[in-house]
C-alpha cells in the first residue's frame, strides 16, 4: 500500500438528524424481512379458520315473518291520532324471546332453552310492525321447524295475554252489572211499596237511572266481548327450500388468512421495534457515525458474482487510499463472520502486485484458503497480456522461430573475476552473480502462499504475520472474543456490517468498544446475506 499517500478524510458522515421523508417502500420494508414471521402467522389464522370450517357443523338458518296487530275496540274505525293502533315494536320483541316463547318451543322440539334461546334471533324492521323470527340449527328439518314454531308461539302467548285482559274486564263489568242489577230490584220494590205520589215519582226517577246504568254496562260489556284479540298473522312461512346457510365456509377461509397476515404484519412491528437491525447505508451511519467504505452485493439477489466482486475491489481501493505499508488492518464484526470479504479483499489487494498475508486465530484458515481460490477465478483478465501467440513469420522455420535472438558467446576468460588477487590497492572485489534456476512466474507457492496475479497471499496465524507489510486480520465475532479490538489497536479497523442481520444495538457497542480502546475505524462496509 505505497502507491497512495494518504489523503485527509473526515471520518464525519452526513448528519444524522437530518430529516429523512417516509416513503411506502419504508413502511413495506419491515413486513418484506419479516416475511417469514408474516407468513408463519397468516397459515396460523388459515388453519385455526380451516379447523373451524372442519370441526363446527354449519349452521342452517330459517326464516319466518309475522305482522304484529293491534287490538282495538272497534277495528273498523279509523285510527287518526289514536294512540290505541300503535304497537311498541320493542316490547313485541321481547316477548317474543321471552321466557315463556322460550320454553314452549322447548317443549315442542326439544333441547336446552339455553341453546334454543342462542339459536333463535328476532328482528325488527325499522318503521314497521313486522317480526322477523330466524332459527339455527345444523339440520334443515329442525332449523325450519323451529322457526315456524316460535313464530306460533309468540302468537299463542301474545293472544292468551289479551284474552286473559279480556276476561278480567269482562268479569269486571259482570260485577258491576250484577251489583246495578240489585239496585234495581230494590228500587222496584221501592216504587210498589210507595203510598204517595211524592214517593213514588222519587223511586222511578231512581229506577230510570239505574235502568240507563244498566243499559250502558251491558252495552260495554257486549264491546268489550266482541273485541277481536288476534295478535297478528304469519304472514311468511319458514320452508326448507328458503332455509339458506349461516356463513360461506370460504369467507371464513379468506377472513383466517388475511386476518393472519394483518396479526403478522403488526407483530413484524412489534418485532422491529424491539430488534432493529441495519437495513441500510442511513442506518449503518446512524449507528456507527463512520464513514461508508463501500457495499458489496448479494451474488444471487439482484446482482452477479462478477458485480459482488468488483463491489470488493472497490472497497480495497478505499482501504489502500486511507492506510500505508506497514499496515495491519483488523476486519471486526458484531456477531457476524466476515470470512467471505476478508478472503476478497485478499485477491483484490495482491492482484496489483502487493504480498498480502491473511491472519485467522479462530480455525478458518482452510475457508479463508477456498475462498480466495474462488475469488482468484473470477478475476477479470489482464487486456495487456496477449491471449493469443504471436504468429510466425512467413517462411521461417519452427526451429528458427522458436530459438530466440541471443548474443554470440564469449570467450571465457583465463583469470575470471576473483580468481587471483589484484595487485591494485583501489581495484574493486567483483562477486559472481548468482541466478535462480527458477523465475519469478514458474516460482513454486508454499504451502500457505497462493499466488494471484503478480502478488500473494499467505495465510496464517496474527503472531506468524508479525514481519509482513500488509495483514489483513479476520477477527472473530467481537461480542464474544476482544482479540479485534486487541489487533485493531496496533494497526487499522473496519467495521463490517451485515444488511438485515446486524442489530443496531450490537453495533452501537461494537463501535463505542473500539473507541474506547483508542481504535478510530477507518470506516464500515455493508454486505448483504450469503457474502460476509
């Protein structure tokens, strides 16, 4: 990392109080990570729905209309403002459900009046004197028949009241007469058993007004006889072929499944709000207040290895424009493991010629090893190296084209260079100049050195690293082991912050840790899920 000097950076990111608009992409977002929380819940609501619809018998409903009466004197008179022609609907109602309408139909068809009571519903429709009478039941027959028996008990309660009023003004009258009626005979064995005029004019005008208190009484009486107490008339039958379902079973299918979802969307709040991860850049500087190195990309969600990897080397160049050889630079994380960048920062550091060693205290020397022999693959190809040989000139011989144009040899010399010493005492002691067998390109890799492009990259442990100009460190998860701290104190950190897996939280700490150790990040990298 000398081909950069190190340029003023503010390690300031932008405000974070300023204010940022809700988009609905923002509301969408939580239930979009909490999707399994959402379905999980929504397929809950569709079996708790599918084991209703399965487990409670449907319920067959039965309708019967009934056209409540008045009971008047005189049915033919009009009513006009009369109050005695209009009926109190509510009362109507609630004899209908009443008790006695209750055990009547109990009596009738059988069952529990508690049952019978939630079975049967009465309606009222507004502005008219009409009594709807609904029974359910899980079997047509009893449904129907239920409904046709309330409708005629309400009626049969409704008539045994009147008459039963009836009967007792009638008895009340019957005494008066009789009482009048003795008054009377008395009077009349007054008029006979009178001597004088005077007398006698006295009893019959008596007898005159008992007789027209009688007339009345009678004539009241035969009013109140004729009086027609017919409560009313079912005017709608229930019938089989009108009795329709209580409920669509899929209705209650589609209300189990969006109710679900609803109850998940609203836990997916509840979640988010007590477990918030990093689900963007805004997030990562609000959380840490470090400066974005860069974002590398899901290969498989909306982007290719080959744009996942150049998303690397652009963190590489951002990390070589801020450090310099030697350098120890400590890639720490919260809880997460940040194999997969370290071992791409790796070959996107040696590519241009630099000897990187790769450190690793935990046992992932042998990820660390596949990956970057993975991400050594995908480099993208030089364009200065020809991919093609050149071709041979024309008429010119394999042999010859093959042999290169070396200089003629030279004669070797009697005295070659330190052979004899020199009398001369300013001459200069001239040393052979020893050449490997080998080249630079057909340089066999140790064991733990694997080369990419014109650099290399050596594994090992922290301690192994401790001549090398450039480490990169891949530190364990920093909430259960400090050796990234540690490490980061001696050299350089980056944060590395994993999209919709990274609590806040855990950052926040991870960041107020290295402060505290007197680290100053040099910045942090966002990763999606499946790369770091």
């Amino acid at each position: 990392m000398t081909d950069a000097a190190p340029a003023s950076w503010s390690t300031d990111g932008p405000p974070t109080n300023a204010a940022r608009s809700v988009t609905l992409t923002d509301l969408l977002r939580v239930p979009m990570h909490r999707i399994r929380l959402v379905l999980a819940v929504a397929l809950v609501g569709l079996l708790a729905a599918l084991g209703f619809v399965l487990l409670v018998p449907a319920a067959v409903t039965a309708n019967a209309v009934v056209a409540v009466r008045p009971v008047v004197t005189d049915a033919f008179t009009p009513s006009g403002a009369n109050a005695d022609r209009a009926v109190n609907m509510n009362v109507e109602s609630r004899i209908a459900t009443g008790t006695e309408v209750v055990q009547r139909l109990a009596s009738a068809i059988g069952g529990d009046p508690r049952e019978i009571r939630d079975a049967l519903e009465v309606e009222v429709p507004t502005g008219g004197q009409i009594l709807r009478f609904s029974y359910s039941s899980p079997d047509a027959q009893r449904a129907v028949r239920g409904a046709n028996l309330a409708a005629q008990a309400y009626l049969d309660v409704r008539r045994a009241m009147y008459e039963q009023q009836r009967a007792e003004m009638l008895r009340s009258y019957d005494a008066s007469i009789t009482k009048v009626a003795a008054q009377q005979t008395a009077v009349q064995k007054r008029v006979s058993a009178a001597k004088d005029s005077a007398a006698s004019d006295a009893a019959l005008a008596e007898l005159a007004g008992i007789n027209n208190q009688l007339t009345q009484l009678n004539s009241s009486r035969t009013e109140i006889a004729a009086v027609d107490v017919n409560p009313g008339w079912v005017t709608q039958t229930a019938e089989r072929a009108l009795a329709t379902s209580a409920g669509n079973r899929l209705l209650f299918l589609v209300a189990g499944l969006f109710g679900g979802a609803l109850l998940g969307i609203v836990l997916s709040y509840a979640w988010e709000a007590t477990d918030r991860r990093v689900r963007s850049v805004a997030d990562g500087r609000d959380a840490t207040g470090l400066p974005l190195l860069g974002t590398v990309r899901r290969p498989g969600f909306r982007g290719s290895p080959r744009a996942a990897d150049a998303d690397i080397r652009y963190v590489a160049m951002a990390v070589a424009e801020r450090v310099r050889q030697p350098a120890r630079v400590a890639l720490v994380t919260a809880r997460e493991d940040a194999t997969a960048l370290t071992a791409g920062l790796a070959v996107a550091l040696a590519v241009d010629g630099r000897e990187v060693f790769v450190a690793d205290d935990s046992g992932r020397t042998d990820r660390l090893r596949a990956a970057v022999l993975a991400d050594r693959g995908r480099l993208p190809i030089d364009p200065s190296r020809p991919h093609v040989p050149k071709p041979r000139p024309a008429g010119s011989t394999p042999a010859a084209a093959a042999a290169p144009a070396t200089p003629a040899p030279r004669r070797p010399s009697p005295h070659p260079p330190g052979a004899r010493p020199s009398t001369d005492p300013d001459a200069t002691l001239t040393l052979p100049r020893v050449t490997s067998a080998l080249t630079d390109s057909s340089r066999p890799a140790t064991p733990d050195e694997v080369s990419v492009g014109v650099g290399t990259v050596r594994f090992g442990t922290w301690r192994q690293g401790a001549d090398h100009g450039l480490v990169l460190y891949n530190a364990p998860p920093g909430e259960s082991d400090e050796r990234g701290v540690a490490v980061a104190r001696q050299g350089n950190a980056v944060v590395v912050v994993e999209r919709d897996r990274t609590r806040q939280s855990d950052l926040r700490r991870l960041v107020e840790r290295l402060r505290a150790a007197g680290v100053t990040p040099l910045g942090f990298v966002l990763t999606r899920n499946g790369r770091a």
